[in-house]
C-alpha cells in the first residue's frame, strides 16, 4: 500500500510541469498557431524563476518571473508570426534553440560569477514552494499523503488547467478564440479581433508554459542549478496536448498518465515485466502517435487540432 | 389575410433600416487601421537580394547588441568566429564536418516541403537510417569494402525512407495531421536508439558504460581532403537535386502538388503516389545523413547521432527558399556559427550556448525581415480621401 500511495504521489509530481507546459500549448493552439517553442518557453522559465528565487528569495517573485520569461519568449513568436506572418513551424523551432540556448547560458554565466560553483535556491524559498503541510489534513492516513502532501506547483497547475478549461469552454472570449483558431477569417468577418486575442493567448499561454520550466529548475532539480533541466518536457507537453485532445481540463488526467509513463521504469519490478527502459520513455510518443491516427481514422472534428492551426492569417487575402 | 402580410412587409423595412443605421454607426465608429499591412508589387530579384542581404546585415547587428551586453567588443567576437571557422585548414575540415549532415538533410526536408507536407521528423528519420545502417557496421563490419559500404548507404536510405513513408501513408489513407505525427516518430526513433545501446547492441567491453561499440576501421568512411567523403555525396546530392527539382518530370509533379493537390488531382497525375514516393526520398535522404555522420564522424551510432540537425535542417531548407544553392549557402553560414562559437569557450570564457542564442537572435531577425519581400506597411489615407 505504501508502495502504492509513494508512486500515485510521485506520479503526480512527474506529470505537474507537463501539465503546465500542455495548458500553455492548447491556449496557443486553440488560437490557431502551433507553437513549436514549448521547449524554448520552458527553459526560458526555467532560468528566470530559478534566478529569482536565487537572487530576490522571495518564492512569489520566482513564479512571476518564470511567468513573464516565458510570456518574453512567447511575445517574440507572436510578433514574428501574427504581424510578420512567418512559418510558425520555422520560429517555434528556433524559439526552442534560442530558449534553451538562452537558459543554459545564463546558468552557466551565473555559474562562473558564483562564490562556490554552485547556485543553490535559499532554504527559505525552498520551503514555501515545498511540500504543503495543513494542520490535520495533511496528517490524514491515505488522503492526506494523495491530496494534501505536494508543492504549491501542483495546485497552482489543476487551478490553472480548470481556469484554462473554463475560459475556452464558457467565456465569451473564449468562443471567440475558438473561432479564430478554426477559421480566422470567418471570425474576423464575425467582428472578432484577431490579432489582439491570437497575441493575448500566445502571450498567455507562453508564460503558463514558462512555470512549468520553474517546477523543472527549481523542485525536480531540488533547488541546485542544473543545465538542460527541462531536457524534453516540452515535446512531450507538444504531445500531450494531441493526448488530451485539446481540452485543459483533459490535459490533468493525461499530464499524470504522461507522468507515470516517465516514472514507471522505477517503480515496476523487472521480474514482472521485462521492458527496457527505452520503452517507458517512448510510451508517451508511442500512445500520442497511436491517438493521432485512430482520432484521424474516426475523423471526429471535436477531438482533433483546430482547423487553422499552424497557418498564419492575412486578412488582405481571404 | 392581406393586413398581415402589409404587417409583415413594415416589419421587415423597419429591421431593414435599422440593419443600415447599425452599419452606419459601425463605420462611422470602426475607422481603417492607423497603420495596415499590404500585399506588394513582386519584386525583381536584385532587390529580393539586396533586402535579404540588408536583413543579414541587420540580424549580425542585432547579434552584435547581444554581445555588446556581454561587455565584449562585437567586432572582436564576429571577428574571432570568423578566423574560428577559417583560421586552419583543421578548423576549415572540422567546419566542413559539421557542414556534412546538415546539408544533406536540409535537402532531404526540402523536398517534403516543396509538396507542403511539413515534415518535421529529419531527426527521426536520421536516427532510423543510422540504425539501420548500424546493423552492417556492426555484424557484417568484415565485409569488403567495396560492398560494404554502398550497403550501408543504401540501408541508410531505406531506414529514412521507411520512417518518411510511414506518415506518408497514413496522410493518404486518413488524412492524420503529418506535422504532429513526425514530431512523434522522432522521439520513437530516438528511444529505439537507447533500447538498442542499453540491450541488444550493448558494447560488452565497455564495462557497464552505456554504449554501442566502436566500428571497426573497415567501416569508417574514408577521407578525402583531410574530411570524410561525406562531402562528395552532400555535393552531388545538391546537384542531383537542382536538377530533379528543376528539370526532371517528377520534380514539375512535386511542385504542382505543393501548389494544389487538387489541380495535381485534376491533371492526372497520382497525387498518393507522389506523396509516397516523395517522402520515401526525403526521409531516404535525412537516413543518408544519418549513415554518413555515424559512419564518417562519430564511427559508432552514438545517442546524439541526429543531435538536432534534423530540426536545424528545417530551419536552413526554409530560410533557403527550398532551393538546393541557397540550401547550400546557409547550411555553411550555420556550420561557421557553430564552429567559430566553440572557439570562444577557449578564448574568451564564453559559453558555447552563446552560438544557440546568437543563432536564435540572428534567425529571428531574418525571418522578421522576410516578411518585407511580400508585404510593406501602409499608413492610412488622410481624411477626405477616398480610398
């Protein structure tokens, strides 16, 4: 049972920073640009939350910068591709080279600037963003360990994948990001300003992206510096997102089975089933790849990407 | 009877003006932008060039702010890429090198694109067609050479080939959005890697090192110029292609197909055939890459045998305007970043991400800039004028 409870909590760990990096691509993608950088935008919150938190110490300032580094990263994608209409593909991919470029060589500069060749979070930071600890709830037998034991990222990531449902699903706004995503033009001749809301939703979306790279920098890496500490989340988040059939509130049950594919390798015994490790880590492409053709094959416009995703609009030129 | 139709017709004008009166206030509330974007005049290809070449200038600008952040002198640093690159006729063959596997699939991805299938998986198809080439260097390295070598060359394209085919089929048969679907076969093609180096293809003398062993010298490629004959192939490849895409049947089919596949449809041709065959060459090309560089550089098939060129090489292909000489033109400006940047690690302390940032604020320039050969900027109209 402990066994069991230790990897249901582990699970959920493993899956809150994909979940982050899921909601900012669907925001992105429910607008119609197939954003690329998830990578880049989490490294980029990667280095910037975890900047904070070193220098400011101040555990809210380390959220926030993580926020806005990756809203930075996203405002260039958006001005490169809403206004100059550039192949979203071309910039997405060069947002992730330049972000992990970006974050790998900031730490290594910091690094080099450091008393000791470290960079470690202080405790006291590290202590807010840590385990949450409820007088009584958190001491429960079974619920207590499963619902009241995580760090505040975990919370933060359910709160924000229901908030993200609710905007596109019941806002006005949000129906009207929807259209944008399946047919610009229809949407424009509708009244809907497009340009402003494709903007709002990558800026948006980059910075959820981007605390996802703090929950990588700073609890995954346990508050030391490490470079490459996103090392791929947000490709899988790129898959998630086909995963959860573009739906936020999908991506929280889909980011914790993505989590236990990642951590599976650890906690099934090898004299049960003989699978290499190379085959949990392919699982979560194996299984989006296997979604993508039987949703294709079922031909269901509900649970496939929208319409105008990832072809830039002109309005010169319906 | 007739009164309710009288009532209907009053019902109907009255909305009807009422629909004028909104639209009044709409125009008059919902003026032309301040500034818009507007389609521009083709223009003439010195000027396409001259604009191109300005946004350059531009980007090594942008690149040089950069730096100057740093607190280091641009020009020192653009400079010592530079002599990074060139300064020896070793840092010329490692350039080159470098050159290798980024041309060759660049043109490999470029082919993919001209039809307006967006393949993003050369990265997947690089590893597949080094796997497979992997498969003779490692139990049949004792072969002549003669033999041996065009083998794995041709195990390479068939590898790539397969790993473009399989998205190919299913976009013929389902329509399933290739995009996505090659982003995922890289990660599958990736991992098979590891489960490759972790079981059946463990080298047994590496003393629990994770790794596939050595190739035997018989396998690796031979040099030519101090550089593996890689660059012969990338060459002639380059050449091949200006002329399939320029001047062959089958190229003309390709660029229709791209342009509307229901015209294609419509002129006879056998859009899923070409599809088909057009993705086995493309990704059969990237697998190319995949056997040279594991063949020719790294002499083993080492994780990082792809290493990102597969996603470079969509950068490059696009930037190039999918032609085979530009493709040629900026794969080499990337290899001298790339090459020159890991100079100034040694010489100044810098980095070497600093090559993927300044690579990164380069190419956002450049594609910003893009955006000028086929649009301007208009002002709106004074007042009064009428547009």
């Amino acid at each position: 049972m402990d066994y069991f409870l230790s990897f249901i909590a582990a699970v959920i760990l493993a899956g809150t920073p994909i979940l982050f990096g899921t909601v900012g691509e669907i925001i992105n993608e429910k607008a119609g640009n197939l954003n690329l950088g998830v990578e880049g935008m989490m490294a980029l919150g990667a280095c910037a939350g975890f900047m904070a938190g070193y220098l400011l110490g101040n555990p809210a300032l380390a959220i926030a910068a993580s926020f806005l580094a990756g809203a930075a990263g996203a405002l260039i994608y958006a001005v490169l591709t809403v206004t100059f209409m550039a192949n979203q593909t071309v910039v997405g991919l060069t947002l992730t080279i330049f972000g992990v470029g970006f974050s790998n060589f900031t730490g290594e500069y910091m690094l080099t600037h450091s008393a000791n060749n470290t960079l470690k979070i202080p405790e006291n930071v590290m202590r807010a963003l840590g385990g949450l600890n409820i007088q009584g709830l958190s001491a429960l037998p079974i619920a207590g360990k499963i619902l009241f034991s995580y760090n505040i990222f975990v919370y933060l990531g359910i709160a924000v994948a229901i908030i993200a449902g609710y905007y596109l699903k019941r806002t006005k706004i949000g129906l009207s990001v929807r259209a944008i995503g399946e047919n610009p033009a229809a949407a424009d001749a509708a009244g809907i300003k497009v340009a402003p809301l494709k903007y709002l939703n990558i800026v948006v979306g980059g910075g959820i992206c981007g605390i996802g790279g703090a929950y990588a920098s700073i609890i995954t890496c346990g508050g030391v510096w490490m470079s490459n500490s996103v090392n791929g989340l947000g490709w899988i988040a790129v898959a998630l997102v086909i995963f959860a059939s573009w739906n936020p509130i999908k991506a929280i049950l889909g980011s914790y089975v993505f989590g236990a594919f990642s951590i599976l390798k650890y906690y099934v015994p090898k004299s049960y089933i003989p699978a290499p490790n190379a085959f949990y880590d392919m699982l979560p492409f194996l299984v989006t790849a296997l979604i993508l053709v039987i949703a294709s094959i079922r031909d269901s416009k509900e649970n496939s990407q929208p319409a105008g995703c990832g072809i830039n609009y002109f309005r010169e030129e319906r | 009877m007739k009164c309710s139709q009288s009532l209907k017709y009053t019902d109907a004008q009255q909305s009807q003006q009422a629909a004028v009166s909104i639209m009044d206030i709409k125009a008059s509330e919902r003026k032309e932008p301040l500034i818009r974007i507007v389609k521009r005049n083709e223009l003439s290809r010195t000027q396409v060039l001259a604009l191109r070449l300005s946004s350059a200038v531009m980007a090594v600008a942008a690149g040089g702010l950069f730096i100057l952040m740093l607190g280091f002198n641009p020009f020192m640093i653009y400079a010592s890429i530079v002599s990074g690159a060139f300064r020896s006729s070793v840092a010329l063959q490692a350039t080159i090198k470098i050159m290798i596997p980024l041309l060759i699939s660049s043109l490999g991805v470029s082919l993919a694109f001209k039809m307006k299938f967006w393949n993003i998986g050369a990265e997947g198809q690089i590893i597949a067609g080094a796997i497979f080439a992997s498969y003779f260097a490692l139990y049949h390295g004792l072969w002549p050479r003669q033999a041996l070598i065009p083998a794995m060359l041709a195990a390479g394209i068939v590898g790539g080939g397969i790993w473009g085919l399989i998205p190919a089929i299913f976009k013929n048969k389902f329509n399933t959005n290739e995009t996505l679907f090659t982003l995922m076969l890289n990660y599958i093609a990736l991992n098979l890697i590891v489960f490759l180096r972790d079981g059946p293809w463990a080298d047994p003398e590496s003393g629990g090192f994770p790794k596939i062993a050595r190739f035997v010298p018989n396998v690796q490629l031979p040099k030519l110029f101090g550089v593996q004959i890689g660059w012969i192939f990338a060459l002639a490849l380059a050449v091949f292609l200006h002329v399939y895409m320029k001047r062959s049947k089958h190229g003309y089919e390709i660029s229709v197909v791209g342009e509307s596949a229901s015209t294609a449809e419509y002129a006879g041709m056998n859009v899923r055939w070409i599809v088909l065959r057009t993705m086995f060459l493309s990704g059969g090309i990237c697998g190319a890459a995949g056997m040279i560089q594991a063949a020719g550089s790294d002499y083993t098939l080492a994780q990082s045998v792809a290493g990102g060129v597969g996603f470079t090489a969509i950068i490059v292909a696009w930037l190039a305007d999918l032609s085979p000489l530009g493709i040629f033109i900026v794969s080499f400006l990337f290899s001298v970043l790339s090459k020159g940047c890991s100079v100034m690690q040694s010489t100044y302390g810098i980095s070497t991400y600093s090559s993927n940032v300044l690579q990164g604020v380069i190419l956002f320039f450049v594609l910003g800039c893009e955006f000028f050969i086929r649009h301007r900027f208009a002002l709106r109209a004074p007042e009064g004028e009428a547009h």
